[in-house]
C-alpha cells in the first residue's frame, strides 16, 4: 500500500475512532455505592430472628425489617435505663430510626407485623382506662363535693379550715391517657400528650412522609420541633411557654422514632440544611435498601417465621409489662437507672470513638456526615443497651459481645448516611434520568423505547407525561436514547415518539 494511501486509510480510522469515543453516552452522574448490606444477626438471637421472620412473611428488605423491631424494641426498654458512656454522662436508650423504600415496597406490612406486641399493650391500656376513668370521674367528684363542704362551713375559721383542706389533700388523679405511639404529632401536641400522657412514647409512622410535610415540620415550625426531637434525644426535659398554656416543663420523659418515608420525602429531610445545622439530623440512623420489588414471587413463609415474631412480640409484652421506674411522688416522669459499659466494652468503645474521630477532618471519610459522625459512637452505645436490655430488663451492665453489635449496626447506618450524602450531591434532573435509565435497562429490557411506555410502566415518579418528556431529554442529550425518525413498532404498537436505548 503507498504510504499516501496508508497515511489517509489511518487518518480516517482516527477520524472514526475519535468520533466513535465522541458519540458515547456520556454519564449522567458519578456512580452512588450500592446499599450496604444490614448486619442483621447483629440484633441478637430474639430480635434478628423476628427480623428475618418478617421478612420471610412480607418479603420486604431485610434492612427496613431490621429497622423496625429495633424501634419498637428501643420504645419498649427506653424508660428502664439510661446507658453511661465512657464519659460519665448517662445517656437514654432512645432511637431515631429512618428507612427510605419507594412506594409499595411493604414499608407497612414490615410495620405491622414489627408493632404488633406495642399494639397489643396499647390495646390493654385503653381497656383498663375506660374502667379507672370512671371510678376517677367519680373520686373527683366525691373531692369536690368534700372540698366545696369545708370551703363553705362558715363556722370553720381560717386555720381550721385550712388544716381540713391539708387532710383532704389534692384531687385525685386522672389515669394516664393510654397512647403508645404518635404518627406525626407537632411540639405543642406532644407536650400536651406528655403532660397527661405515658412517659414512654414513640413517633412510629409507615407514611413518614405525612410527618415530614406535615405541620411539625412546615418552614413556620421546622426549627422549633427539630430543636425539640433533639432535646428529647438527648433527655433534656420538655419546655415549653405560651400564653394560653402558661411554662410546662417536662423532665423524665423518652421518645424513640421510626420513620418510613418514599425517597422523595426522605430527601426533603436528609438534605435540609436548616436540620443538619441543628443537628437533628445527626440523631437520625438511615437506612435506604434497594425495593425487592420484581422478586417476590409467591412462597408460603415457614412456620418458623410466625414462631420467631411471636417469640419476640412475647418478649417485649413482657418487658411493657414491667412497671416504669419512676420519680418520687410522680405518677409519669420517669426515673432510668444507670446502666454502665463492662470494662470490655468500655474499652471497645473509646477505640470505635478514636476511630471515628481520625476520620472526621478535612477530606476524612466521614467528614461528610459529621454531625452523624460526631455521635456515631453514642448511637452504638444506645444501641448495645438496648440489646442487652431487651435480653435482660435487670441487666447492670452493657457487655463487649452488645457492644460490637451496636457499633457493627452503627457502622451500617454511617455508611447509608453517606450514600444519602452523595445522593443528595447529585442534581434531581440527573437522579430522576438515571432511575429512568436504569429502569430501561433492568425493567424495560428492549431496543425502543416510547412515550406511552413510559408513562404507563415507567418508574411512578415518571409517569407524568410533562416529566417523562423532560427526563428523555435530558437522556437525548447524554446520548442514551437516540431519537427514532418518523416513529416505529413497539410491542406491536405503531408509535410516534421512539428512541432507540443505548447500551
């Protein structure tokens, strides 16, 4: 071959070549880790078993199953102790739990069957409520008819009838309103609940996205109820002051959380800047699974997994059962014991937390999340407490095998929040034509691609046909779909709107 011709044959491949790389797809985003798996046999015999038996029965993530019977056990033992830190400090046992599964995922279902023994207990109250409230309605009546007696006996002088009034004593006390659970309650509800109410209680929701939008979380009050869901956290008493209401302090009381919210809504509140400057967000674990959505053949769940949750709701009955420690002369303000960490996990402990420490800094790996990451340590220790309390309510301490546990599902929580973190780095536009083309290519599974297809089958938060039109756009423009002039057959459907799929 003359080097003339040679020298234009590689010229031209050149030219192909360069212009094969340029028509690529380009990518629409730097790739986010798949989710990390859950540690479930972490949770221990009792509550790993049940775990895996929800998930058995309801074929829902292991992860969102997991999530859900440690929020319910942590609402069960939070009133009985308080776990002491390395640092002297006795912090509750309370959790703040978040699981993102889209729409359909059978959030609920894993809730159901998870809340069943809190449930069942709250069922008990409201049945011993109806009877003592009318025996108190008529105390209070019989102390008021006594009251109003001594009050009017004219021949009574003051210090006498101030000494009748001693010996008759304050009213009698209203039973306590028997709620358990709260699904999107505001501050002022549940300071008013509190005051009344159990001093043990949990904000449980299975449509967490109604709490997130909700009134509690509006721009007017966000601030305010983020600031209260920490103190509460943190066990710091209550307070609150209006005009109407007058100053109510509220001291001894614990709430644990357990939200279940679409992604769309968890974003809301993941990436609020005005939460994670508070720091609400850093008492919140996450955890967001892949949907089993697709793979849930039918199958009859084994016995086993109806034994292991009726094993487990037996337990926690038991321990709603046991009376709450309580301070002196009061009928709802809790008083936790001090439950320490054995030696072993003392020390495990203060390595995990020099561990996280090392990794908080500019360009560290947890730099990221570092309100999370300043209390990850915390969390395991939370953690571990509930672990050994709901194996042993009279435990006197946190051991090292507890302790593992709860810093191996601090661990997974840690690395979810910084899945989320780099998620929320990536423009909704490209989130939402990555999961369309994701969806083409695991779901759809065909060369062509039309509008209607989209729009019927596609992705739920695609379906709009205004959005669909926009999400193809923005994948023209990456060069995954590739425009089909004057339409084309697809699925035997003559169609005007056509794109080829790009692999």
């Amino acid at each position: 071959m003359p080097d003339t011709m040679r020298d234009a044959f590689d010229k031209l491949r050149a030219s192909n070549a360069k212009a094969a790389v340029a028509e690529a797809p380009a990518p629409l985003a730097r790739d986010i880790p798949p989710p990390t798996p859950y540690p479930v046999d972490a949770l221990g015999d009792l509550l790993a078993a049940a775990a895996k038996g929800i998930n058995a029965k309801v074929q829902a993530p292991i992860a969102i199953c997991g999530s859900s019977v440690l929020g319910a056990a942590a609402l069960a033992v939070q009133g009985h102790a308080d776990v002491v830190l390395p640092t002297g400090s006795a912090r509750p046992v309370s959790l703040f739990l978040l699981s993102i599964l889209e729409s359909g995922g059978r959030k609920s279902a894993a809730d159901e069957q998870a809340l069943w023994p809190i449930r069942k207990h709250e069922a008990a109250l409201y049945a011993a409520y109806d009877a003592e409230m009318e025996s108190a309605t008529n105390a209070t009546t019989a102390w008021e008819t006594a009251r109003d007696k001594i009050v009017k006996d004219k021949k009574r002088g003051r210090d006498d009838m101030k000494a009748a009034l001693d010996a008759l004593g304050q009213c009698p006390p209203a039973p306590l309103t028997p709620l358990l659970t709260m699904d999107e309650p505001t501050v002022e509800g549940m300071a008013k609940l509190m005051l009344i109410g159990l001093p043990s209680l949990g904000i449980f929701s299975a449509e967490g996205g109604a709490f997130i939008n909700g009134h509690a979380m509006k721009d007017d009050a966000r601030l305010r109820s983020a600031a209260a869901l920490s103190g509460l956290w943190d066990g710091t008493p209550l307070r609150r002051v209006r005009a109407g209401d007058g100053a109510i302090i509220l001291p001894g009381r614990r709430v644990s959380l357990h939200l279940m919210a679409q992604p769309e809504a968890a974003a809301t509140l993941c990436h609020d800047p005005v939460l994670k400057d508070q720091g609400l967000l850093g008492r919140i674990l996450p955890t967001a699974p892949d949907t089993a959505s697709g793979t849930r053949l039918w199958r009859d769940p084994p016995a086993s997994a109806d034994a292991a949750i009726r094993r487990y709701g037996t337990r926690l009955l038991s321990i709603l059962d046991a009376p709450l420690p309580m301070a002196e002369g009061k009928q709802n303000q809790l008083a936790p014991r001090r439950l320490p960490l054995s030696p072993p996990a003392r020390a495990r402990w203060i390595a995990f937390a020099d561990h996280v420490e090392l990794q908080l800094g500019e360009g560290g790996a947890l730099a990221s999340i570092r309100p999370l990451a300043n209390k990850l340590a915390e969390h395991a220790a939370r953690i571990a407490a509930v672990l050994t309390l709901v194996r042993d309510l009279v435990a006197d301490e946190v051991g090292a095998e507890a302790m593992e546990a709860g810093i191996e599902l601090a661990q997974h929580h840690a690395a979810e929040a910084l899945r989320l973190d780099a998620a929320g780095q990536v423009p909704e536009k490209q989130r939402t034509a990555r999961r369309l083309l994701d969806w083409l290519k695991t779901t759809w599974c065909e060369e062509l691609v039309s509008l209607p297809d989209i729009t019927r089958l596609g992705p739920n938060a695609i379906r709009s046909r205004d959005t669909a039109k926009a999400t193809v756009a923005t994948l023209v423009e990456a060069g995954w779909l590739v425009p089909v002039t004057g339409g084309a057959e697809v699925r035997g459907e003559r169609r005007r709107e056509v794109w080829r799929v790009r692999q």
